[in-house]
C-alpha cells in the first residue's frame, strides 16, 4: 500500500514569516520601480536628436533602465509563484 504523505498546514509562526518576505519582496520592488521611473524620466526628459531625414529620435534605455527592468519582472515573478503556491497550500 502506497504511503501518501501529505503536508501539515503552514504554521502561523510561517505564515507570519513568510508575510514578512512577501512584504520585504513588495518593497523592495517597490524601490527598483521608482528607481526604474526615475531613470526613464531622465532619459525621456533629454530633448530628441534629429535622424538623417529629419525625424525626431529619441535615446534608448540604458543599461541601468534594462537591468532594473529585468530584476522588477525576476521579482515580480518569484512573488506571483509564491502567492500562487500559498494559495494552493491553504486550499
């Protein structure tokens, strides 16, 4: 006969925990987005240069806005998996 183990319910000294790392996680985003729209603001905020037909062209994200961007949808992503689990754990 096959053993099925099935796992305890978190506990609520875990889930005060692991609040406080979902908390810790919001913020932490939260601080990479301000600084993402601080550094798009600079950019966006220098005025245009003109192309070889006169188009108006505009700078492109720097390496600073590429790299914030990629941690905010790394982070984003790891919270959505962990609030995806939680609610199937609590299910």
């Amino acid at each position: 006969m096959a053993n099925s183990h099935t796992p305890p319910p978190p506990s609520h000294a875990h889930a005060r925990m692991h609040a406080q790392t979902v908390d810790d996680r919001l913020h932490a985003t939260s601080v990479l987005l301000t600084e993402l729209q601080d550094a798009q603001q600079e950019r966006l905020a220098q005025s245009p240069t003109k192309g070889n037909s006169g188009e108006l062209l505009l700078t492109g994200p720097s390496e600073r806005e590429l790299e914030t961007a990629a941690v905010v949808r790394g982070q984003l992503a790891t919270l959505t998996a962990q609030v995806i689990t939680d609610c199937c754990l609590l299910s």
